[in-house]
C-alpha cells in the first residue's frame, strides 16, 4: 500500500501540471513561438529518459523475444489511438458553438491514461527511473493540457466548465499510475523488460508523433531547434548527477 501511495504522490505532479496548463489557457495563452520552444524542450526531455533510464532497464535481461513482443503492442496501441484521433476528428479546433469536442478529449483521455501507466511502469523498474520519468511526462502533459485548454475555448467552452473538463483529464492520469502501481508491482526479469519495451515505444511515439509533430506546424528557428537537445542535456545531467556515487 505505501508504493502505491507512493506512486499516486508522484502522479499527482503531472495531473497538477495538466490542471496548470489549463489555467494558463483560460487567462493568457503563450503565443505559437513559445509553445514552440517548449515542445521541443519537453521533446528532448522525454526523449533523454527514453535513453538514459528506459533503454538501459531494458538490456539489462538481455532477452530479445520480451523487448519484440512488448515494443510491438506499444507501437499498435500508440497508432491505434492516433487512428481513432484522426477517425473521429479528434483534432478538431471547435466551432464556437460551446459544444465540447468529445473526440478530441476521448484521445486525450486515453494519452493520459497511457502517461499514467507509464509512471507506474517506470517506479516498477526502480525508484530513479519512476522519478525521472515523471518529470519528462510532466512536461509533455502540460503542454497537452495547455493546448486542449486552448481548443476548449475557442469552442465557446465557459472557463469553469474549461477548468473542470480539465480537472477530469488530469484523474486519467491518476488512474493509469494506479493500474501501473497495483499491476505491475513485482514484476521483475523478462516481464518487467517486456513492459519496460511498451513504454519505450509509447514514449517514443509522444516525441515524434506529438510535440515535435506539433511544434514542427510552424516555421523552426535554430534557436526553437536548439531546445531539443537542451531539454535532453538537462535531464541527461539530472540522470548522472542521481546516478553519481556519493
């Protein structure tokens, strides 16, 4: 009980992040540019928990057939929902009219449930990867946040009812770690790397597929550019500084 609660402690920080990310969309939304610069930093964030924490977890069985398999049902999830995204409009700008995009907040939905199971799944490898990972999905959660927020309201969505679609994305996130935190917990050798390989492609996708997808609809600048690899050097030197003895 007192991992899970644990778990639940850490989650609690993106789920807050999302809720944060709205309140900056009801009030001033950042311009195109800046949330450029921040979806190129959070990309390399993730991006360097990815191949600083993830990757290394996995080779340490050393067991190929468990990476494959868990690796594969990452990437068929990931797509799955970007298939029913696009199926369903999800990523419709509203219309004005107040009425809530529910395909778009369905796909939301189900990325941060997926987000949350992947802090699970990180504290299920060891307690610096359950951290690190945090705060690389943190980054990225609120950014989603922030840009749902944003489609909200120019749907014609009142900011309390904005604010409280928010608030129920961010349990979503709760949820997935606590499904992380109970069924995970314990797993060890080729399960746990098998597991470990479905969050790597599952992060994988929300680099490519999302911030960067997102940050490259408008013109890059070398500076824009540039914080992909600050984002990775940050928490890359996160990651050395935990990891140096003492």
């Amino acid at each position: 009980m007192g991992t899970v609660l644990s778990v639940l402690g850490y989650a609690l920080i993106p789920a807050i992040a999302v809720i944060f990310g709205g309140i900056i969309a009801a009030f001033r939304a950042p311009g195109p540019g800046v949330q450029g610069y921040i979806q190129h930093f959070a990309a390399g964030v993730v991006f360097a928990a990815v191949a600083g924490e993830v990757m290394p977890e996995i080779m340490r069985e050393g067991q190929p057939l468990p990476v494959l398999l868990g690796f594969s049902i990452g990437v068929v999830a990931m797509l799955s929902v970007k298939w029913f995204a696009e199926r369903m409009g999800g990523h419709g700008e509203g219309t004005g009219t107040g009425e809530l995009p529910l395909a778009l907040l369905i796909t939301v939905g189900i990325d941060f449930l997926i987000d949350g199971l992947l802090v699970g799944i990180g504290f299920a490898a060891s307690p610096t990867t359950g951290v690190l990972l945090t705060v690389a999905l943190t980054l990225e959660v609120m950014f989603l946040g922030l840009s749902t927020a944003a489609v909200l309201i120019k749907a014609g969505a009142p900011r309390g009812r904005m604010l409280a679609v928010n608030v129920g994305l961010a349990l979503m996130i709760m949820v997935g770690a606590l499904l992380g935190a109970t069924l995970l917990a314990g797993l060890h050798g080729v399960w746990l790397e098998g597991v470990l390989a479905f969050g790597a492609a599952a992060l994988l996708y929300l680099v490519t597929e999302e911030l960067l997808v997102e940050a490259h609809k408008l013109p890059d600048t070398p500076l824009m550019t540039a914080g992909f690899f600050f984002g990775f050097l940050v928490l890359f030197l996160i990651e050395m500084a935990v990891a140096a003895p003492a």
